[in-house]
C-alpha cells in the first residue's frame, strides 16, 4: 500500500476504535476497496500506532489528570 493508503487505513482503524463497531470489519472493507486481498504487518503496525495516537489524543486531558493525581498521591 501507499502512504497515503497506509494513512488512510490507519485513521479509518482509529475512528472507528471509538464506535462500537467492530473495528477490523472496516479495515476488511478499507482492504477490499483499494484491492488488497492479504493482511499486511507493516499496515497492521500503522493501524495499531494510528489507534494509540488517537487514543491519546482524545483523552489527552483524562490522561494529563490521572497523572498528575498519581504524582500527588505518590509523593504526599
């Protein structure tokens, strides 16, 4: 694939982390369209950064809370 299929692939993988829809129904989909028939482990790679990215991303804010409530709770 591409970089730009690679891209593509990775923020359908992430966007659709967030639904409750099965997440690898749509990079089956997103295979068949641009005529990828085999899993690829380089893609597979990408889909799982894209899904970390996302994730931290969208909860930047929780997760910037609960660390620093940890660091409190650690040193008092």
């Amino acid at each position: 694939m591409s970089l730009l299929e690679n891209l593509l692939y990775g923020f359908i993988s992430g966007v659709s982390s967030f639904i409750p829809v099965s997440s690898y129904g749509h990079q089956a989909v997103f295979r068949q369209i641009i005529g990828q028939a085999q899993r690829n482990p380089i893609s597979d790679l990408f889909v799982h950064l894209a899904i970390i990215l996302s994730l931290l991303v969208c909860c930047n804010a929780d997760i910037n809370i609960y660390l620093r409530d940890f660091s409190n709770k650690r040193y008092s």
